[in-house]
C-alpha cells in the first residue's frame, strides 16, 4: 500500500496564487497524496472537525502548505489548529497523532537576505518557526526539516519550476524516511501521556 500524504493547503486565494500553485501542481500525482484546501472547503471558516481529524487519522505524512502572512500561517490555517488539534485529542490526555511526521511547506515575498538582522524582517527566518514546530511538538508529532520557498515573486518561471521538483523531492524522500523508519526530524515531539 502506498504511503499515505495528506496536505493541508492554506491559500486564502487559491486561484491567484502563483508559488503555491506551482508547488502543489508539481505533487498532484504522487501515490496516495490528498489536498485539502482549506479556504476552497471552509470560505466562512467553519472547518468539519471530525472530517478533518479522520484524513489525519490515516495520514503517514501531514504537510503544512501555506503562503507566509504576517510572519506566521494564515488565517485559517490557524484556526484549523485551534479547531483540529483539539484538546483530549491532540493533546491533553491522548496525544492521537503521536508519532506522525508533519512537513511544513511554506512561501515568502521575501528573498533569504530580507530575514537577517540588517534585512527587512529583521531576523532569520528560523525566528519565526516556534509557533508551527512546537505545534506539531505539543501534540507529540515528529517536524521535519521545513520546505522553504523564499523570493517567491522574484522567482523565475525556471526557478519556480526548480523549486516545484524540489518539493516534489522532498516530499518522496519524506515518505521513503518515514517507511524504513528514518524520518527526516528536526524536533521530536516531547509531549507524554
Ligand atoms: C497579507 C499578507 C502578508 C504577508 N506577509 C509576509 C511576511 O510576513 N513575510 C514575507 O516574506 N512575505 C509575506 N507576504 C508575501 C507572501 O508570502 C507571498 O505573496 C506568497 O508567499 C506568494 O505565494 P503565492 O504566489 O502562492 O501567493 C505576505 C503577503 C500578504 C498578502
């Protein structure tokens, strides 16, 4: 049976989007992978816990893939943590996805200089990556080494391209990890119980 992929796309204009839409058409056909397009399935934000928590069930590899807003994830994919990742669930007394991998998949406007102290964010770009890392660690989830798409705008169609075989790389070498049991990690989970 092939691995199972589930990516949990978070574009809030899926239609406009240019980076996330070449990296997600470069993985369209990978074996066993499932999109969820958050903003495509839920425009009023009112996300379906349960059908959200049984893709995951059955999921070996989650992948976070969101555009870079404000420094963090957009809207909804926040709120799909809040929701989704639910306590006595997630976290708390059961931890029912322990052990999953999660794969963060993420596109900025702005090129690798922009996050450095003299740059226009002001710090790397690693910086901001605790609120969605330590996520997945609360809830006892293995994160892997994040996908990072920088420059997004600045890209061109041949480097976008690159980028999009790259992802497509990745997530194979995830999946190939994670079956012989040598998951591409960053940070355990740390959570017990
Ligand atoms: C509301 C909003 C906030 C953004 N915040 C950031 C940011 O904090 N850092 C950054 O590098 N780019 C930021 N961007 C740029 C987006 O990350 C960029 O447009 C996107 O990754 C391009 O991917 P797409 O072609 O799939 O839309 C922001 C864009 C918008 C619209």
């Amino acid at each position: 049976m092939p691995a199972r992929i589930v990516v949990i796309y978070a574009h809030p204009y899926p239609s406009r989007s240019r980076a996330g839409k070449a990296l997600l058409h470069a993985i369209s056909d990978v074996e066993g992978l499932e999109v969820r397009s958050l903003y495509s399935r839920y425009p009023d934000f009112g996300i379906d816990i349960d059908a959200e928590q049984e893709a995951l069930l059955g999921a070996d590899l989650i992948v976070w893939q969101s555009p870079f807003y404000w420094y963090g994830v957009p809207a909804l994919l926040h709120h799909w943590f809040e929701k989704v990742l639910a306590l006595g669930w997630a976290y708390g007394d059961r931890h029912i996805l322990r052990g999953k991998h999660v794969l963060f998949a993420v596109t900025t406007g702005g090129p690798p200089s922009s996050y450095s102290p003299e740059g226009m964010h002001g710090h790397p770009f690693e910086t901001f990556l605790p609120p969605v890392s330590q996520t997945a660690k609360f809830c006892a989830m293995e994160f892997c080494e994040p996908f990072i798409l920088h420059g997004a705008h600045r890209l061109s169609e041949e480097e976008l391209a690159e980028k999009a075989r790259e992802y497509r790389a990745t997530i194979e070498r995830a999946v190939r990890n994670i079956r012989n049991g040598n998951g591409i990690v960053v940070q355990s989970g740390v959570a017990n119980g």
